[in-house]
C-alpha cells in the first residue's frame, strides 16, 4: 500500500542526515497523495541509522493513522495544517539546522542580499509572529501551521518554499518530499551566506527587483531557461 | 567483570570521536553501576584509534582502582562527585567541544533562545562559578565536581542535563553513558545555534515558560507524547 | 571529438564538489581550445552523482552548441565574454562558496591581509560595480562578463586570477579548467581567513608591497623558487 | 639512509592533510636528527596524494641538499633557524590553518582564556613583530626564523610550543614531527574557541596563574600525573 510513496519519504528524510541538516533523530519530511489524500511521514524519535520505509507511517488529512506500526511525528499536525491550506505544495520538511535556526531564533527575516537567495526564494525568507500563549497550550502544533499559514498570506507557496518559525525554526515546502528537503538544503547554505554578509556589512540592503526577477525567473516559471528539457 | 559496562563505557567515548566532539584523546566517558557502585571511565590520555573495552579502568566511589591495567582519566574525581551527590544519574561525560566550550571561557550561561534548546534543556545551561585559588591547588578534580554540584543545587539534574564549568568547557549527564553523550552532542549544536542568534540579535531573549514547558515536557516526563513506546 | 578536453573539464567540475565549493547542482567550469576556439563547458543544472564526460557540451565563441546533447550552463555567455577578452587564459570557474560569496554580497573586495592571500593573488580581490538596470534586463549574463573585464582593466589576469560579483559570487580563471578550480578553492580560504581577522581587528590593514611582492614572486613569474623544476 | 626519518617526516606531513590543518600542497613539517645534524623534510610545493617516503628531502644545518630528487620546501631556512636557535626542539611544522591564521592576520597574541589551552601552552601564544623591509628583501625565510627566535626570547619553546608570524600564520615545534603537528591541531581547535569567547564576551581575561600551573603542570614535567606511565 503506497509502497512508492512510502520509499520516497524514507529516501528523504535519510538526506537530511546525508545533507548534514539535522543530528540524532531531529527533522522529519512528509509527502502527500493528492488523490486519496494520504500522507507520508516519518515516525517520531526514530533514529536515522535504522529507518527503513516500512517504517513511514500514513495518516489521513485528519491525522488518522491509516497505517504503520509507529506514532507518527509530533509535527504532524502541523505538515498536515500546510497541505490543507496550500493545495498546491505536496511535500513538507521541518529541520533545526544550524544557521537557518540562528535566524529564526533571532526572529528575524533573511534578507536577499544576493542571487544565491533569489535563485531559489522569491523575496525573503519571511519569519512568523510568536505563538500567543493560549496557542501554545492548546493544539500547539496545528497553531504552528496556522501562523504558518497566516503568514504566508499574500505569498505564493510555490516561489516562497520556505519560513522561519519564530523561536523555532525552519519549514519548507515544494511539489515533492524531495523538493522540500532541496529547498531545506539551500535555506541552510543562504541562511550562511546572509550572516556573513551582515557580519562584513551590517548595512548591506536586499537585491534590486530586477536582479531578483532575472534570477528567479530563469530558472522557475513559464520562461525559465536554466536546466534541461524535460 | 563487568564486560558490558565496559563495552558501552568503550562504545560511548568512542562515539565522541564520531560525533566530532573531541579531537585527539580529549574528553572522558563513564558509567556508574548502582548495584555495586562500580564506575567503568576512560583511561588517562589514550588515543581512541586504539580504544578497547578491556582498556576501560574500574574504579569505586573512593576513586580505588578496582579492575584495569591503566590509569583512569585525571577527571576521575570530578566523575566520582557527581556521582555521589546526584544518585538519580547513572552516566557522566566530559569534553572541550568548541562551541560549548566557548561559552564556558566566556563565563555565560547559555540562554534558552528556541525550541531545540527547550526540547532538552530545561531552562539555561548553567555555568558555574570560577574555583577559588584553594579549590585549584589542592584537590582540584574534586572540587571542579564540588563547583558542580553546588551549581545545580534546585536543579533537577535530569531536566538540567548540562552544565558549564567556568573557564574550562561542558560536563553533561544522563541515567546512562550514552545518554550523556547524547546531551554533550545536543550541548555543541544548541551552543552554535545561541552563539549565532546573538550574533545577529543580541537582544534576542529567552523563550517563554510557556513555549518551554510545552516542549520540554511533550519530551520528558510522564505525559511526553515524542517518540515511541517502549 | 575533443575527449581530452571533456574529461578535464568533467574533472574540473567534479572537483568543485569534492572540495566543498558547490550543493546540489551549482557551480560551473569550462576550458577552451585556444586552436580551434572551442569551449567545452557543464551543462545546466545536471547532478554531480551522475556528470560523466560525454555531458559536456562544446560550444564556440559566439556560443553556438557545436557538441552534445544537454543545454549548456546557464552561465555561458559569462565564461564566453571572459574568453574573449582575455586571451591569455584557458579555463574558467563560477561558484557560489560560501566564503567568496559572503563578500560578493557585501559588495567588498578581500583585502590583502596576509601571506596567505599574497601567495596567490596579487592585491585584493576585486568587486565588481553592480549591474544597471538595463544591463540587467538584456542579455544578462553576458553584461556579467562585461562588468568583470571593466574591473580587471589594468589588472593582469594570471596575477589576479578572481573575482568577486557584487550581489552574486566569485569567478575565477587559470590556464586551465584545473587551475581555475584550485583558484576558487583558494579563494574561499582566503576569504574565511579575512573574515575572522576583521572579526578579532576590524582596523587590520593589507600587508607592505614589500611583504606582497616577496610572497607572490617567490610562486610565480620567471624568478619564482617555489615548487620543482618542470 | 635515515629511512626511519623519512617515514616519520612522510607520516607528519599526511596528518597535516588529515587533521584538515591544509589544503592543496600547502604546509611543511620536518625532524632533525640531532647526532648526524640531519634534517628531513617536505619538497617544495609537491601534492599530498603523491607524497611517499622517498620524497622527503634531507638537507644539514646549512641547507645543503644531502638526499632526495626534489627540491625542499621554500620555508627550510625558517626551520633550520629554529634547530639551530633551540637545541631541545626535534621537529617543526608550518600550517596556514584558517583559525591560527585569522589571528596572525590581525597581528594579535592568542589569549589563554581557558583549559583547554593551558593544558597545552603555558601562557598566551605569542606573536612576533612585523619583519622589517630590508628583512624581507633578502633572506627574508631566515628572517623569519630569526624573529621567531627573537620573539621567544625569555620563553622555553618545550613550553610554548607555538608562536604566530605577524600577518603569515603558525609555527609549532616538539620533541618530534609528530608532536610538531600535533600542536599545529591544538593550536588550530584553541584558536577557534578564544574568537569564539571573546565574540561572546570581549572583555574576557585570561585565567589566572595558578589555574593555568594546575593545568599545564598536570600534563607536563616531572610532576605530570596525566596519561600513562610510559
């Protein structure tokens, strides 16, 4: 049952130990089946070492477990809040990685100090409010999407695979499990280079409008030149 | 005697190695054995290329030399008072790891800025006071634990897994040797991820009660719901 | 039809990732032929796992394909204006290293702040002027070519074999593929190196002519001693 | 002739590669023999993966070329004013490893802000004057061991096994090569740690006198209780 499904967010989840993202048993990847509206996600507090896909536990967009001998991530609820408000995004990862979390914990947004970052995210990374204490106490991780999702107003999914949970950390997104751990992976690397450049130069502004268009949109998008034919 | 004391003693020095917290023969591993108040810790100075169960050295809670060929690390003392004051641990590690050891020489508590610190620490890191001149010249080792121990006094040890001795770096613990190697890991990665979030904000301030609480706890203790049963 | 030349190039470009200057797909290395006026160069966006020789793509002066089945790098028309401009080198390289890219983005040159830097590169390391907004729109990569040769005027080449993009990242150059690789590698030592230096003494001037001269002449020119006979 | 010496000298070098302390063919290690005078070391400028024993060249006190093929490194002069200047040292290493460096660069000595350098080094890790114009312009590989040796001065080199050239990088000494590199790891890891301290607390002092004996003491001279008998 969804063997296919089932491998793909085994494979992901083990690049995140490949990519150096997460240490011990941190981060967790999910990805949907749009038709029956089945989800694949990694269970909780599983070590890397052992994580097999027959492992991968399938829930329904209600948090069910529909199959799985294993407790499903706690951060279900929220992969679960994304996929039900952004139909068109069908993978979701959650890392602590080291320097996307530095911001996060700052509560800051990562500027777009240059192409490596326009590359790939359309703007800044955007960073979400602080959960109000009642949201804490109450469905803690089902608020976490929603201010996810609160923040995201306004924004296409899709050109802004990414988010900074204040005090938290990073989530990102893409059409596949595979392409949110890319996604992940680059926040990281841009995550660095952002510190860094306010670190030689703390006054250093965002990118013009028209280098992040050119960068953008060459290689995401209806006009984008950058790779293969497909 | 006591093989597979020394088997997971060997086994969790050597994970400090693979874990990239210790270069060279730094750092020390021990476990206690309750029963029999037996300590299984890590040879003095040994190199961990050539690291063998049969090399680990037993001692008793007086610091007697019980089983070994060799001497046991010169922080044996520091190890033995740890284990006297606190009987609810049951593993102690020791090591120089940089990012934790630069907020020990800086004198700083490590602030509770996020949720991956809140996930396995329980509040600040603490650090302790500076020894007085006394304390160094004459029974050092024992004192550094006494410093320790006086430090964590209305802590609970195993919700406040970690702590910085001043000037010198981290000593971490847990109901086993690898778990306290676990802590020292998680210890490194939360003192990275403080040292940068202060790098960018340095007004950043710890995370709510709340928020910590909710962490904390869907982790530890008798309502945690992460991971799985066991 | 020029093996040779797609194997090293191939090599070149593998190189990038062996060293630890490029994620994913990023980073680009071409050489020419000076003879024939044939540049073989990667093609966009392909995966390292699975980059082999006969993926490199030839491509003339004017950037027509004249070899190959995949779409050339994006970043071509760059490499290609290099070549154009200056005859005396024979291998071109972009990344995105962290290091290099950090003062691209901050829109810096590297200053020359040891012997490090002098014995590779003969002065600091330029940035070039932003893009206009025109240059921007039209023909893009090509103007990045054009925005370098207007930085190097009055700069030789082979004794100032990088270049920071202001917004973007480094490119480098040798005689060959092989030799631009080893100049990105060094450059990203050489800018982690002044980073931390400014980091401990923001006031820390470039090294005396003097100091400079004897280190860059000691590897390269007609008078160098460094290294065997060849 | 002096196999043993060129295995040693061989072995030294790789550990520099390793230990991560160089990239590409940079850095140097050599070992005297103090009865015949001899001095093994690295050729000039050669590539880590092809270096074999037979490489090594050895050269007397006055750099006359004894044995070998290659021609040795261009920093020769600079350790053969080390041998000649401090009879107790056996071997000398040279890095340009990036946290040393950093140091260098800003022509600052490394404060001993903890244990884990005093344990190592018996006091701040000093660094030497500027050399001087016409010091540069001849004999400037000489020089620079002379203002090593200035620098030194009042100093037991067996104590403070490591100095800083102002604006070029790290020089360590031992008993052997082996312990010559040795101290290039330590002093690179300590190096780290002290710009991460003072990052976090820029006013941090250095420990006192008698934490630094209790430490250094314990490893090091007739009173060490550190390691194993031997």
């Amino acid at each position: 049952m969804f063997q296919d499904l089932k491998e793909r967010v085994c494979r992901a989840n083990l690049d995140l130990k490949i990519h150096g993202l997460v240490i011990l048993s941190w981060g967790n990847v999910s990805e949907i089946d749009r038709k029956s509206g089945v989800i694949a996600i990694k269970p909780s507090g599983i070590s890397y070492d052992d994580f097999r896909p027959d492992d991968v536990v399938l829930v329904d967009l209600d948090g069910k477990v529909i199959d799985g001998q294993l407790n499903p991530s706690s951060d279900t609820p929220t992969h679960l809040e994304l996929y039900k408000n952004f139909p068109e995004i069908g993978g979701v990862c959650h890392t602590h990685s080291p320097y996307a979390t530095m911001w996060a914990q700052a509560k800051m947004e990562i500027p777009c100090l240059g192409t490596t970052h326009g590359d790939h995210f359309f703007g800044r990374v955007p960073v979400t409010r602080e959960l109000r204490e009642e949201e804490i106490l109450n469905n803690y991780e089902r608020n976490t999407g929603k201010v996810i999702v609160e923040r995201l107003t306004n924004l296409k999914t899709l050109e802004n695979p990414a988010v900074l949970v204040a005090c938290h950390g990073p989530f990102t997104w893409g059409e596949t499990a595979k392409a949110a751990v890319i996604h992940a992976l680059i926040l990281e690397e841009v995550a660095k280079i952002a510190l860094g450049t306010w670190a030689l130069n703390p006054g250093s502004e965002d990118i013009s409008k028209t280098l992040l268009n050119k960068h953008f949109l060459r290689k995401h998008g209806k006009n984008a030149t950058y790779g293969q034919k497909k």
